[in-house]
C-alpha cells in the first residue's frame, strides 16, 4: 500500500505543478490582435497599442522565466526588438529573440552579474516610445544582480560580486524569512527595490510576475525589481542586529547599510514616487492556484480533502510538528477531514542551519515528520507525508523533496542511519538519498513555493 499511496502523493503533486505551468498560463492571459497588446488580469483586462512604440524589450529573472519567455515570444510573433532574461541553469527554453544567461541561485555568480548589468543598461537606453515587458518569478533575486555603486567625497565605490555572495550565504543561513532578506538585499543593489523603475524612466514598464512569496507580496518577489518598497536602510540594519549578522557581512556591506542608515545615500523608491507613474504590476499565478490543482486531484484520486492555507511559514521542522498533529488527529477521531484524507497545503518555510550538511527546507521538514514518526510509530500508522518545492529544486540540490511515513523510518534503520544524527547536521538529502525516498522531479521551469501533502488513510 505504501508505494501506491506514495505514486498518488507524486500525482497530486504533480498536478499542482502543471497547473501554474508559465507557458500556458501566458498563453491563456496574452493575446494581441492588429496592434493591440490585451492582457487579462482577475478584474479587467489590459491594453497597449503597439505602434506606438519604436522598440519593445523583453527582460526579465527567475527560475520559471524562459517559459514564460517562450509565450511572450509566441504571443509578440517578431514584434521583440531585443530580449535579456536570467534563468538558472537547466531551467532553460529554445528560444529564438531573447537571449538567455545562466546565473547562480541561491548564491549569485558572475552570470548573475553579467545579466544585471546587461539588462540595466538596456532599461538606460530607453525612450518614451520604449516598452518593457518584464518577466519576473522566484529565484530573481540572486540570478539578477547589480552590486550597489555610489560616489562621495572620497570618490567612486561599488559593491563586488564577493561582497554580494558573502551578504547571501550570511542571510541564507541565519533563519530570516524571505521578506527580511530581500529588505537587505535591496539596498545592497543597484536594480533591485524599485530600481528597475529608476532604470527604465520614461519608458512604459509591464511586470509580468509569478509569485514564489507567501502571500504574494509583490515588493518581495525578487526583491520587487519595478515595485515601490516599503522596507528602509534602518529596517535592514534592525535585522542585521536581530539576527546577529553584522561580523559576517563584508565590511563594505555593511559600510552601504550604515550610510544609508545615517541618510548619506538615496532610499529605495517607495509608494507615490514618479518612477512608477508608467509601470504596471500584474501578477499570473501563485501557490493558491497550484493548491487548488493538488485538490482537484486529490478528490479525482477518492479522497476527501482540506486545504489548509497557502501562507505556511516558520521553521521546516516546526511546521512537520504542526502537520504530524493534524495528520494524526484526522487519523484517530477524523478531525477536520474524514479518511481516506488529504491534507493540503503550501506556502515557504525557512531552515536555521546549524550543521554543515546538505538539503533544503521541503527535505528538512519531511525529515523532522519522520522523527516525530519515530517519536509515536504506534500514532502514526496509515500516514504519509511528501514536502516539496514547486521548481524541482529544494535548496541547492536536485531534488524537489522527499517522501516520510512508516516505510521510510524502516528503510533507514535498516541501512543503519541515525535519524537525528543527519537532522542535527542538516543533512536530510543525503539520509533520504542512501535509501531512495527523494522526490525528484527535476527542474519545472515554474516556481510558486512549496506544497506539503499529507494523506491518511
């Protein structure tokens, strides 16, 4: 039964996942007719008369980019003057315009850089009869990047890439949740924060965004590239002494925040400033919607369904606490949903790393479920469990997530492997690797968070 109940986890995951496919999603939403431009938002849809324009960019970052890349290439049929976008790589599409560069994630690299300079110095050369068309996903803040520069008495500076990969491994592994990184991560950059706005004056500006932020905060989602930003140079440095980070940061780093700070260099653009006067924020898709497939699903499968929220956030094993509780009351008094049950949810949960070992947030969680299984073997028969990231990708490994039940605690007694031993290093890839309970998917060249799936029965 294990194994049967495992393939309809992978099934309704799976389902989650074509549902906030970015290809179709854009297919379905753009459409031009003559010379006119339509998009279709949830409350009206939206136009543009092409010739007015001269030239029309497609630029763009994120891991689920280049498919939407590939619609917006359809959909303009020869109308793209010039096209940059960031994808990471494997996560790539045969396109025929625009112009693909591989970039690192979660950490930038100098394909990161390579692409932020490039795309800000298209926005510079642009004019009133420019339009911009920017595709925007999860993942965008480190494949796009533009390291802060400045000039002051003592003359030019400017961030290196060094700095801004330092700055990320620091924010990465102290436990800040995705709001709080990319309020430090904008004002170390030169693109991010609603500087692609600054970049891009006077031309006309459309985000095309699909979101990976919980809650779907577009001044998150990739550090909100076009969006007016509502975080501050003192917000930053709050965080910096809150999450005690300050001698890990590279000291010019830590130099840009503290002038900020002290009002000696321009503020992010926020809500009201004229840059955002031609720029318009659409957003395609989100968690919800692939939470709704994985219902659909579920249902067509025989079960009997409850979605919880999309909004899941936290620490990786608290949140396993939390789903290992409702799993086993749905199990002994059919709590909240009858069996045979399917417990649904998503959203992004964040890891403290205190070991030196490999994973990701999904691959952590479904391991602390496991150690609770350990905990109450006898409470948690007839549960399964499977965490996964929508982008094939759970942190810096090549598996989506992993599967957690009875079967599996097993499996890894049997191959001898202390369970808490790899939770304490953060190693969850490599105990759920040695015995094959992975969830690999490779990459779906989408990204809207996580989902996390439990079944009872």
């Amino acid at each position: 039964m294990s194994a049967d109940v495992r393939k309809d986890l992978a099934a309704i995951f799976d389902a989650s996942v074509r549902r906030v496919d970015p290809y179709m999603m854009l297919k379905d939403r753009m459409s031009v007719s003559g010379d006119t431009l339509s998009v279709k938002t949830d409350g009206e849809t939206l136009t543009w008369d092409l010739s007015r324009y001269a030239r029309i960019l497609v630029l763009g970052a994120g891991k689920a980019t280049a498919k939407m890349a590939l619609a917006v290439e359809e959909v303009l049929a020869g109308r793209i003057s010039e096209g940059v976008i960031a994808v990471k790589a494997g996560h790539t599409e045969s396109l025929k315009k625009i112009r693909m560069i591989c970039a690192g994630h979660p950490v930038p690299d100098a394909g990161s850089v390579e692409a932020g300079r490039t795309i800000a110095e298209l926005c510079r050369g642009a004019d009133e009869r420019t339009l911009i068309l920017n595709l925007i996903s999860g993942g965008g803040s480190a494949l796009l990047s533009f390291p802060y520069a400045w000039k002051d008495d003592e003359g030019e500076h400017s961030l290196t890439l060094e700095d801004k990969q330092a700055a990320t491994k620091a924010l990465l592994a102290c436990g800040a949740n995705i709001q709080e990184i990319n309020c430090i991560r904008k004002h170390l950059s030169g693109i991010k924060g609603g500087r692609l706005a600054q970049l891009s004056q006077p031309a006309d500006c459309v985000n095309l965004i699909l979101s990976d932020v919980v809650g779907d905060r577009l001044d998150s989602i990739a550090s909100g590239l076009a969006v007016p930003d509502n975080t501050s140079y003192a917000e930053a440095m709050r965080l910096i002494k809150k999450f005690d980070i300050a001698a890990k940061l590279p000291a010019l780093a830590l130099r840009v925040l503290q002038l900020g700070e002290a009002g000696k260099l321009p503020e992010t653009p926020k809500k009201g400033d004229p840059v955002f006067s031609k720029v318009k924020n659409i957003l395609i898709g989100s968690n919800y919607g692939a939470l709704l497939a994985a219902e659909r699903t579920a249902r067509e499968l025989g079960y009997n369904t409850i979605v919880l929220s999309s909004e899941i956030t936290g620490e990786a094993r608290e949140a396993a606490r939390f789903y290992i509780g409702i799993a086993r009351d749905a199990a002994k008094h059919e709590l909240a949903v009858k069996k045979p049950a399917c417990v649904i949810a998503g959203g992004e949960t964040t890891v403290t790393l205190r070991g030196s070992g490999k994973g990701g947030r999904n691959q952590e969680m479904a391991l602390s479920f496991l150690s609770e299984i350990e905990a109450n073997p006898e409470g948690s028969t007839g549960i399964w469990f499977l965490a996964a990231s929508t982008d094939g990708n759970d942190g810096p490994t090549d598996a989506a997530g992993a599967f957690a039940d009875l079967d599996v605690l097993a499996a890894g007694k049997k191959a001898g492997l202390s369970l808490q031993e790899y939770l304490a290093a953060n190693d969850s890839y490599h105990f759920f690797d040695k015995i094959g309970f992975l969830c690999k998917t490779g990459p779906t060249n989408t990204n809207v968070c996580d989902v996390q799936l439990t079944i009872i029965k």
